[in-house]
C-alpha cells in the first residue's frame, strides 16, 4: 500500500503521525511509505532519518496525499480540502462533533475517514484517545499553574496564587469536571503541585475507583450542577474533562456560572475538541491561547499534546501503529471487516456519515 505521513500544519502543531522506526517496519512488510520534508523535524526526526527507515521525502504536499491512505494526527485544515478525494484513506483525529464543515467536506468528498478518537474497544474504552489525553490531563494543570501567575500573560493576569501554597498559606482549589483519561492525569499534576482537588463525574463506579487509585488526595462528588454551583465561587482552576464519545461535549457551564468563579480563575476545557462544554468556550490556538470572559481567563487549545511533541509523538504512535498496521497490511476493507474497533473508527465511507454519536452532534449544530 501506498501511505503519506503529511507535516501537520495545525498553529503550534509539531506531532508526526509514525516515527522512523515505525516506518521502517511499515517498509520491510513491502508497503512504500511517503513522509512530507520537515514532517518530523518537531517531534525529534529528521529528513535523513525518515530515509535512512526507507521512506520517500517529498517537497510537495500535494504528492503525499496522493496515495492509498494518509495517516496523521490532527484533522484536515481547510488549505488540506483540495486533496481530498473519492476513496482516499484517511487516519487521524478528527473530532467532527467540533468540525461541522470538514464533516460535509469529508462526505461531498466521499473520503473513507477513520477518527483515532472514536476506535473503540468492547468495554468502550477508547485506545487511541487515552495517551493524548493522558498528556492533555497533564498539560493541561502546568498551563493553569502557569497562567494563574502574574505577568505571565500580560493583560491577562491570573490571580497571583501559588498552587500548592506554604505552610501557613492556603494552597489553591482545583475542580475537576469528568474523571476519565484526562481528568485523572490532570488530578494527579494538580496533587503533585500540592493543590486541593474535587472532581466531579456522572457515574459512581468511576469516583470509586479514583478514590481507590488516590488514596482518598482528593475528594470525588456525584456531578449534580447544585453541587458544582457551590463551589465554583472557592476555585483557582476550573478543568474541562468531560466526554461521551463521538458526541459534542454535554453543556454543563453556562455563562452565569463562568461568572460566579473568582476574577483571574482558569477554566481550561480540554473539551473543546468536541466543541466545549461552556457556553463562553472558543477555540484558542498557541499564537494567543487564552481569553477572558466574564473575568475568568479560559484556555482552550484543541492540541494540548503538541505542546510535549517528543513524548506525545511516541505516545500517540504506540497506541495506532498496530491498527495503521492492520489496515496497511489487509486494505481498509478487510482490516475494517476485522477488527470492531475500527469499524467504530470509521467516521464517513464513501459519502454516507457512519457513526451514531458524530451523527447526533452534526444534527444539533
Ligand atoms: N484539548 C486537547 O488537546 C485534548 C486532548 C486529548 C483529549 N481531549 C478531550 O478531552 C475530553 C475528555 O477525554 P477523556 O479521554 O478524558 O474521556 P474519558 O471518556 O476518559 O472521560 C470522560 C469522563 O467524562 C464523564 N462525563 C461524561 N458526561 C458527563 C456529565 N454529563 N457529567 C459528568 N461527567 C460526565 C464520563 O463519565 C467520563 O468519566 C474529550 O473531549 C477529549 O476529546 C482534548
């Protein structure tokens, strides 16, 4: 099979879908493998490497997307639509619930697009998200800590409040809201930091298992909105980790409760790849990755993990290498036919809108 690996071109953006090594396995399996110049240069890679693994570099993105599938991290940027065609494989993030015109663009296209984030195992959990949401949870507490610094931002001072305080000196507040992947990993940074910690989820099961894992650090609540009501006017750092797959984020922060949150408090939703689960939430890119609203500055970047490209590189490459490996291998029908969890990747198929979730989140836009 012929595949391109693209350089991502998304503001800040420094992933590469496969690294060397995965290349050169890709290659001794007789599949040609076609990286763009510079793609991996972000990540730790170089041109050299990418042709010393058996791969051509290309100049010219449009050469790499001419192939059977191309394999990529973040979804296709307007400036990329021209190289859509019928047929054309496609592998990367997508979050369509969020993207509502390169969802029709996909279909009028008739692009056959599997979403990393939506291959699902039988127990629903979700292979292909989890590491960068595991990196998102992470970075996403280092960005709060950060911003909730003065003269970090320039006119958007945070509060001036150390995290983790000193002995005698309050340490700050951190709620929580989905204690999945990302909710976890950002709980522990935020413990690390010595903050305090709430996380709010709508299933039991999930606060039992987060009080086992931490030991009663941090203290879990049923998401009821009274609750979350009342303590949003205590918190220094408010984290958006809610998720149900496919799906747009669940509404859960209106603007009068954005507003009832301490002036220079961050709300970083990690949800905005699914469209955010605040009412004042807009995408936010690594030119200018906050704002204020309400006097509350939010941060929401969609590519969180690029800013630890190194790591979420090889993260990300561990989790989808075996199912790009697959569809190499088999072809995208068979290797689909095959295996249920990339049949629940598959997005759109040669003009028809495949998964039920994606598919409510178009309906509501
Ligand atoms: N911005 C980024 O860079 C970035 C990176 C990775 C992941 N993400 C996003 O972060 C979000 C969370 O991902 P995850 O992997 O942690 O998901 P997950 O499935 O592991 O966890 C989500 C949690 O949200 C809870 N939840 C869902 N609806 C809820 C509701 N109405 N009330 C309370 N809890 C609710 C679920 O019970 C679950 O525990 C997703 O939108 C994902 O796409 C963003």
């Amino acid at each position: 099979m012929k595949m391109g690996i693209p350089k991502e071109i998304k503001n800040g953006e420094f992933r590469v879908a496969l690294t060397p090594n995965r290349v050169t396995e890709l290659v001794n399996s007789g599949h040609q493998i076609y990286v763009e110049k510079s793609a991996g240069l972000g990540s730790g890679f170089s041109d050299s490497m990418y042709e010393a693994a058996g791969a051509v570099v290309l100049e010219r993105a449009i050469d790499i997307w001419n192939v059977d599938l191309v394999v990529k991290v973040k979804e296709p940027l307007p400036q990329e639509y021209q190289f859509l065609r019928p047929q054309l494989g496609l592998f990367t993030y997508l979050h369509l619930a969020g993207e509502p015109e390169l969802a029709n663009v996909l279909l009028k296209e008739n692009v056959r697009a599997i979403a990393y984030e939506t291959v699902a195992l039988p127990d629903r959990s979700l292979p292909l998200l989890a590491p960068m949401s595991q990196i998102a949870g992470r970075v996403a507490m280092l960005f709060a800590a950060h911003f909730l610094q003065k003269n970090c931002m320039g006119e958007f001072a945070g509060r001036g409040k150390l995290l983790g305080g000193i002995s005698g000196i309050e340490q700050g507040r951190v709620i929580i809201i989905g204690g999945g992947n990302v909710g976890r990993h950002a709980a522990q940074v935020a413990l690390g930091l010595g903050a305090e910690v709430v996380i709010f989820d709508q299933y039991e099961s999930c606060l039992m298992s987060l009080d086992k894992a931490f030991h009663g650090a941090l203290r879990t609540k049923l998401y009821r909105p009274e609750q979350l009501k009342k303590l949003l006017p205590t918190c220094d750092v408010l984290i958006g980790a809610v998720l149900v797959a496919g799906e747009h984020a669940p509404a859960l922060m209106s603007r009068e409760m954005i507003a009832s949150m301490q002036p220079g408090s961050l709300f970083v939703d990690v949800a905005i790849d699914q469209g955010g689960m605040s009412e004042t939430s807009r995408v936010t890119s690594y030119d200018q990755p906050t704002y204020i609203e309400e006097g509350v500055i939010h941060c929401c970047l969609p590519n969180l993990p690029a800013s630890v490209a190194q790591s979420s590189t090889e993260a990300l490459g561990f989790a989808t290498f075996p199912y790009i490996k697959a569809l190499a291998d088999k072809g995208l029908d068979i290797a689909i036919e095959e295996c249920s969890a990339l049949m629940s990747g598959v997005n759109t198929w040669d003009g028809i809108l495949k998964h039920e979730g994606v598919a409510k989140a178009l309906l509501r836009n």
